[in-house]
C-alpha cells in the first residue's frame, strides 16, 4: 500500500474545523497525526519501495503465534457464538443491530472525512447522521435516499496523505493490522464522543459491548465466507494477510481496485470487503498506482 495514498490525493484534500471547539478538536488531531506520523516513517525506513506487491512482515513467525491463538479463540467462542447470533436472530433484527453500530461510527467517519478534505463525502455521512438519527440509528433511511454507508478511520487518512503502512501486525483478538492502522485505532479511539459517553463503568460496559457485538456481527455475515477460507487455504495465515492488504488498498482509493495491480482479487472471500473493479466503473478522475 505504499503507493496507493497517491490515488487519494487526488481527490481528497487537507481541511480544519471552525469555532473554538473544531479547533481545539483539529489541534489535538494535529498533534496526534503528527507523533503518529513520525513513528511510522521510522518503522517504515526498512521498508523496500522496489517491491511494491510484497507485504512487509519482518515479525512473521511472533504474528503465526497470535494469529494461530486468535484462530483458535474464533472457532471456540467467535464461530458458535456468532452461528447461534445468525440462526436465532431474524435478518431484519441483525440489520438493525448492524445499522444502530454503524451509526454510532458517524462522528469518527466524518472527522477522517474532513481530515481527507472529502467534503462530498462528508456531506454524506453527516445528513446520513442526521437522517438516521431521528430513529435513532436503528433504520438506515438515509441509505433510501441515495446516501450509502461508507467507512472512514483514520488509518485511511494517513494513507491518504501519503503514509506508508509499516510492518504487517497480527493483533490479539483484534487480528490483521500495520504500523499505520495500529495508529489510526488508537487515535480513532480518542476521537470517538462516545468513548466518552457516561460514567467510567457505563463508558468501560458500552464501548466492550459495541466492539464484540460488531465483530460477532460480522463473523455472523461472513460465516460461511470465512470457514470457506480456512478450509480451502494452503497458508490461511498468507491468505488473510493477503486479503486485508488489498482490501486496506481499495479502502483507501474508496473501494476501486487498480487495473495494474498484480495481486489477485483475494476480498471477494469477503462480502463486506469485495472492491470495485476500475474497469466496471462508467467514469473514473483517479489516477491510481500500484503500492
């Protein structure tokens, strides 16, 4: 993904806020882009530029570890929790679950949205807010009238702003990730207004519970996808790693998938991660390259 912040670029401009409160809001993002930055050129510098297809995985058998554990803690508790979650639980009632965690993402989606200077796309994401506000979250009208649900973080930002990924990273319990997208949680994180809702035990309860009820969400709307994988996989591990680099790419270049890129489309396994190919698209301004 070492290039494909150019693409963004082109399209998506640095913005700050107005008033005292976005200032002080965009200043303490500055500041955080900023150290995140610095360390990420640093973890970056062993990086080879000359092949932009290969992942950087310099810890490769500590990240075989944790993804082996994290496997291990899927098909124990993930996998039956999220079957039972998909065979109880009617679609309408998992869509509206699924609407109502989208919805508490808005006020993240649309700082990284500014931050990219993608005023359209904010545009969309804080009338989506809105719209779906007056129900709560818990009915995407807004979808209805053509304002489809896209998801921003942070680590696309500085991908976008032309930050290389650094080293490929398996998280505990968290799974695939970099340098970069390890930043981008953690200052997301603190960017969030509901990381600060309510009292230290209520806040503590509710952000544990919107994370695992996503993430059982969507284990439940991939399932099959995901033990198709591991069944049919030689390497599961390369295959992961594989398919969240792409799909990381295509986040980045709002879901379009290079024409020149060598890797193969791997995020059709997942339904949530299938980009668009360049080729499909009627009109295309983006100028993309290979990372």
């Amino acid at each position: 993904m070492h290039k494909a912040s150019e693409a963004g670029s082109a399209s998506k401009r640095g913005t700050h806020g107005s008033g005292y409160g976005a200032q002080h809001v965009t200043k303490r993002l500055r500041i955080l882009s900023t150290v995140g930055g610095a360390a990420l050129l640093a973890s970056c510098a062993s990086a080879s530029s000359d092949q932009p297809q290969e992942i950087h995985d310099p810890i490769e058998p500590v990240n075989r570890v944790i993804f082996t554990v994290n496997d291990v803690l899927d098909q124990v508790v993930f996998r039956p929790v999220s079957f039972v979650y998909k065979e109880a639980v009617p679609p309408p009632v998992r869509d509206v679950v699924r609407n109502f965690l989208r919805w508490l993402k808005s006020p993240v989606i649309l700082a990284n949205d500014m931050m990219q200077g993608d005023f359209e796309h904010a545009k969309v994401t804080s009338t989506r807010f809105l719209v779906n506000g007056t129900m709560l979250g818990l009915v995407d009208a807004a979808d209805g009238l053509g304002l489809p649900y896209r998801q921003e973080d942070f680590g696309q930002t500085l991908g976008v702003h032309g930050t290389t990924e650094g080293a490929y990273l398996m998280l505990p319990l968290l799974g695939p990730s970099n340098v970069r997208d390890t930043v981008g949680l953690v200052v997301d994180h603190f960017i969030d207004p509901f990381t600060y809702l309510g009292e230290r035990d209520f806040r503590l309860v509710f952000n544990i519970s919107r994370r695992v009820t996503d993430a059982v969400d969507f284990r439940a709307e991939n399932f099959d996808q995901i033990d198709d994988l591991r069944s049919d996989s030689l390497d599961f591990y390369a295959r992961v790693r594989a398919i969240y680099n792409q799909q990381r790419k295509s986040a980045i270049n709002n879901g379009i998938v290079p024409l020149d890129d060598k890797m193969p489309d791997l995020s059709e396994d997942f339904d949530r991660l299938a980009p668009i190919p360049e080729a499909a698209l009627p009109h295309n301004d983006k100028t993309l390259s290979n990372n």
